[in-house]
C-alpha cells in the first residue's frame, strides 16, 4: 500500500502544467554559447514548440512569447513581435505593463 502511495505521489509530481520544449534549452544557448541560438534558430524552435504545446493541450511558460517576440525582433519582423507581446500579455496578464512598454516602443517608431 505504502508503495502505491509513493507511486501516485511522484507520479503527479513531476508532470508541468506547462509544454516547455527548447525554452529553457535556447535561453541558456542564448547567454552560454550565443552563436549557436542565432535568432532565426530559437524562431525556428519555438514556432515547433507552439505547435507541439497546442496538440498536447497545454500551455507554453510565462515569457515564451516575450521571448519570441524578442528573437522576432532581432530579425526584424516587427508585425511577429508585435503578435508575440499581445500573446504573452494575453497569456499572462501580470506581464501587461512590460509588454505594454514594449508595444509603446512600436507606436512611437522605436523597435530597438
């Protein structure tokens, strides 16, 4: 009986709420080795991972869009970044004064 207690217990305790993917992976690439998270790389991973999160039916992490907003940006696809701060600002209201910020910058003509 014990067993199946500890069974259940670490069972349920390792499953996230949400679909990390490559995020943790990218941003530590990002900081560590930099030429191997170019922009279009992490772009390129975490559109894979969006559409891996929305067929298991889980949420992405607090600040995967922002992120991504920012790799689009750094590409200069304002339109996607843009996209991605409402996203995580959506997702995540608490983050609505930074994206807010962010998004001010777009209004006023200033993207970096």
């Amino acid at each position: 009986m014990k067993l199946l207690i500890l069974l259940l217990l670490t069972s349920c305790a390792s499953q996230s709420i949400y679909y990390w993917g490559h995020y943790e992976e990218l941003l530590y690439k990002q900081y560590q080795t930099p030429g191997e998270a170019t922009p279009d790389n992490q772009v390129l991973k975490l559109e894979e991972d969006i559409q891996i999160a929305k067929s298991k039916n889980k949420p992405l992490p607090p600040g995967f869009y922002a992120h991504l907003g920012y790799q689009y940006l750094q590409m200069g696809k304002t339109d996607e970044a843009k996209r991605s701060f409402e996203a995580e600002k959506t997702q995540f209201p608490e983050s609505a004064v930074l994206m807010d910020r962010f998004l001010s910058k777009f209004k006023k003509g200033k993207t970096k």
